[in-house]
C-alpha cells in the first residue's frame, strides 16, 4: 500500500523475484560491502584469528592432534583414544561453561563472532582448553547420558 507516484517507480516483478536482483535487495547488499570496507572486517577476521592460533599453541590443549582453521572458523581434530575423551564430551562442557562449540567426529568446531574482543576470545579459547583437560577425568555431568 502506499501512493500510486511511489508505487509506480518499481515495476511489476522487480522487487518479489527470489532471484530479480531487485533494487532494494542490491541497495543493501551495496550497503553491507561497504560496511566490510570501511570497517576493516576481512583484516579483523585475519588478526582476531592469528590471536586464537596463537593461544592455543600457547595453552598446548591435552588430546590435540590438529588444529586447523582461518578467518573466524577453526577446527580442533581431537585424539579419542583414551576413556571418556570424545568431542562431544568436551563440546557441552564448553557449552555448559559458556562457549558454545559445536562437534562432528572427533572434532570441536569453533567460530567466534567477528565483534568478539580479543580478551573475550582469549577467554574462550581458554575455556574450551580446560575442557579438553577436564574430559578425560570429570565423569558424569548434567546431560551427560545423552553423549556417548
């Protein structure tokens, strides 16, 4: 709804096409390359995760066999062979400490937000280190008989 001189500047189709590229969608598509420009985003991502690199070389994290990863999205390849060490295990103690981490295999998968501060991810980093320590020795927790 709304008057027909605004109505009529989009024509029939321009702007509902999943896939018309419509004038509003390029608008703001426009809009947030701009916001990566000017904001340093892409140079952010790079520096935020050399620091998360670092600190876990730094933390040396116990069951690590591989850390792999760029920007904001790592991997941590986990060694399952010791009883009651799994990723999965370790992704909800994580979680239940407040970093979420996801898991699949023997992997914990983490992507920080591109607004997290470099003390908030060190932080994180942190907690999820004591995880993997914690894992093999802290037996049942809450939830924990739904991850095997």
């Amino acid at each position: 709804m709304g008057k027909k001189e605004v109505m009529d500047v989009i024509g029939r189709g321009e702007v509902l096409s999943t896939y018309g590229a419509s004038p509003p969608a390029c608008a703001a598509a426009l809009a947030a390359l701009d916001v990566l420009e000017e904001e340093k985003i892409s140079e952010r991502a790079e520096r935020l995760s050399a620091l998360l690199t670092k600190t876990i070389k730094t933390l040396n994290p116990p069951h690590l066999i591989e850390h792999r990863g760029g920007g904001m999205y790592h991997t941590l390849v986990i060694d399952e062979s010791k009883p009651g060490v799994t990723a999965r295990r370790a992704a909800v103690l994580a979680t239940l400490r407040g970093v979420l981490v996801g898991n699949g295999f023997n992997r914990l998968r983490f992507s920080p937000p591109i607004t997290i501060t470099e003390e908030d991810l060190v932080k994180a980093v942190g907690i999820i280190v004591q995880a993997l320590k914690d894992v093999e020795t802290i037996g049942d927790f809450p939830g924990g008989e739904f991850i095997n």
